[in-house]
C-alpha cells in the first residue's frame, strides 16, 4: 500500500530569518478528510515523514484508515536541512553562528509547532478533534511548547509522545560524547560546519572523523557504513534483522539527513541538563540543585518543568525498551514527574523488544504498535 501525500509550503520567520517547511496531509476519502478526527505526526531530529509512510504505507497509511492525518516537515527534517546546507550561498540569520541560533527547539516549539496547527486550523476550523504524535527529539520540542503554552490555542485533543518529552537520558556511550562537549569543539574548531550526515562520511569535519576513527568498534553495529555512522552520531535506532522485509530493498538515505549543528547541540545540552530547557541555558547536573538554580534565574535560563498546561492534557508515553538512542528513563521520569504534579490524564505504554525506530518500522508493528498509537489519539 503506498500513500498519497497532497503537499503545501508553510513559511515561517522573516527577513533573513525565513525558512520554506512543508505541511502535507494523506490522500483519502471525503469521509476521512472532512469529518475524521485529525492528527500530525512529527518525525524525529534527521529523519522526515517519509519515515511515516513505510513499510507498507506505514503508520501514515494505518492511520488514514480512520484519521485526517497530517505530516509536518519541521525544520530539522532533511527535506528542509538537506536543500538549505546544499544552498552554500544562503545562511538562516546572516552567518554559521546565528543560523545555529534559529536552528534550535526553542523556535520549534515557538514558531514551527505553532504556526503549523494554526494552518491545520485554519483548514479543517476548530470544532474537529485535533492531535499530536511525536517521535524521538519532536518529542522534546513539542514538550516544551506544551510547558510554554504556546499550544494551548489550538484545542489539542490528545497528545502522544514516542520514546522522548521534558527529560533526556540517552546510554552511557550517548552521555560519553555529549559530556565531553563534542560538538561545541566541533564548532570552535570548524565554525562554518553547519550540519552532519551520516550519509556524507567523506563530508565529516576533521574532529568528528577523527573521534569516529577512535571509537571502539564493538560500540558500533558494524556494517562498516551507514549504520555505522548513524550510530555514532546519535546512537543505534534500529536492528536491521528487525525491521520489516520491505527495507531490504530500500535506501535509508531516503530517511535520513543531515543533523543540523544547532538541533545537535541543543540536544546534547539537554542530555548533559538530563531536561528541557531553552539554548545555552546553564547546564544543571546536580538534578537537588534544579529549583534553587530556577528560583533565582532570569526567564530565559529557567527550565521547562513547569506543569501548569500538562495537568489538564491528554497524553500518552510511548516507552521503547530497548531503546539505544534514548534511555527509557526519559519516558519513565517524565511519567512519574506528570503523575507527581497532578497529571491524571497521563498513559504510559512499553512496548517490549522494540527500538526506537522499529515502532515504526518493526517487522510486527503494525499489529503490535500502530493499534496501540490509534487508541492513544481517538476521541
């Protein structure tokens, strides 16, 4: 089964600033688009919503069955990143170091998210019921405009978050890198690199083959290519054997790009915070010492743990055992802290044997995983 995608461009920022993101909405039946519920889904830090739409029309297509289904390609997507970094003649901002600056969660949550349901809107008006699903690090960004209010406008019915939401624990060879501050070295070291792939090996800056050259092997899948890189970049998201059959004949370059140097970074601030905050926020370790540093702090260095707009918000958390991008932890935290601050409305569902991709892409997934996303989205 594949999946009809009707495609429109969603502009956001100004001047310099601007940047072209792309909203598209699953073909199907006048009965779905017109009077189904609707949802977006978010797809996660380097990938796109094509990761969606496999294997078998994937999610996407399980979803239309019943579902207006949108897919935003925010600005972390490499449908978005890719053209922008191959465009050597146009920097977001004016320069490498402001177009870091833009390129953070922060605009995600406050500028993205916001103006893309304000479309979704605008185009099926405010009586239908409206959704959200986020994978991996869209997670994180929709927490934190979730913890800001910037969502609250737009009458979000239910909330699902996979694998990622206000805390980050990542294995211990993730935290390895990113207290080692890998990629702020990465920056000083060669301030015009604007984004990683792990599709673009010979492309690497000199400090990160280097650090690739270095780790040990028996940290890695070992194909000796592509996953190779992916998980050395962000951690192993999926087992090959695993995956659905479909995948043997398709390029994962497809679904991956490049990791921007400003997700990638706000991300590790986040791992090494251990919780969402804004860019260049002060890094906290000592979690005791979190409510006396935020007491004291100016709007822009406190955290986003505040539970004000959770309490009244359907959510659920999807925890992927055997996660090796994120730790679940993250999930496991996030759960206990919404439960402690009066979140009643809070579901969390684990889901054995699964990584963090194959709850899309997983060889069972679709009887073992996408009915349980539906359930967590109808009215």
């Amino acid at each position: 089964m594949s999946v009809g995608l009707t495609c429109q461009t969603l502009s956001v920022g100004t001047g310099d600033a601007k940047l072209d993101l792309i909203l598209r909405r699953v073909d199907g039946s006048d009965h779905i688009r017109e009077r189904a519920p609707a949802v977006v889904l978010l797809h996660g830090g380097n990938t796109n919503g094509a990761a969606f739409c496999h294997p078998d029309g994937g999610l996407a297509g399980f979803l239309a069955q019943e579902f207006d289904v949108w897919l935003l390609e925010w600005r972390a997507s490499r449908d978005v990143v890719d053209p922008l970094l191959e465009d050597g003649s146009r920097l977001l901002g004016g320069s490498e170091l402001a177009e870091r600056q833009l390129y953070t969660l922060d605009n995600v949550a406050q500028v993205d998210l916001p103006q893309a349901l304000a479309s979704i809107r605008d185009q099926i008006g405010h009586e239908r019921h409206l959704s959200l699903l986020a994978h991996c690090l869209s997670g994180a960004a929709v927490s934190m405009a979730l913890a800001r209010g910037t969502l609250r406008p737009f009458g979000l019915h239910a909330v699902t978050l996979m694998t990622l939401g206000l805390f980050c624990e990542v294995p211990w060879n993730g935290w390895l890198k990113a207290e080692n501050f890998f990629l702020e070295r990465v920056a000083n070291e060669v301030p015009k690199c604007r984004g990683i792939s792990p599709n673009d090996f010979e492309g690497w800056p000199g400090p990160m083959r280097a650090a690739y050259d270095r780790w040990p092997r028996q940290w890695l899948p070992g194909d000796g290519g592509f996953l190779d890189h992916l998980s050395f970049l962000i951690g192993q998201p999926f087992s090959v054997e695993r995956l659905h059959p479909e995948f043997k004949s398709l390029s994962f370059d497809q679904f991956f790009g490049h990791l921007h140097m400003g997700i990638y970074m706000h991300a590790a601030q986040l791992v090494r915070r251990g919780y969402a905050a804004p860019f260049n926020s002060p890094d906290v370790i000592d979690r005791t010492r979190v409510a006396r540093r935020n007491a004291g702090a100016t709007a822009g260095a406190r955290s986003d743990l505040s539970a004000d707009h959770f309490r009244d918000q359907r959510m659920t958390l999807f925890v992927a055992p055997q996660n090796q991008v994120w730790h679940r932890d993250s999930m496991d935290l996030m759960y206990d802290w919404m439960r402690n601050n009066g979140c009643r409305s809070v579901v969390k569902q684990v889901v054995a044997g699964y990584n963090l991709q194959e709850l899309l892409w997983g060889k069972h997934a679709r009887d073992q995983v996408y009915p349980l996303i539906a359930d967590s989205l109808r009215p």
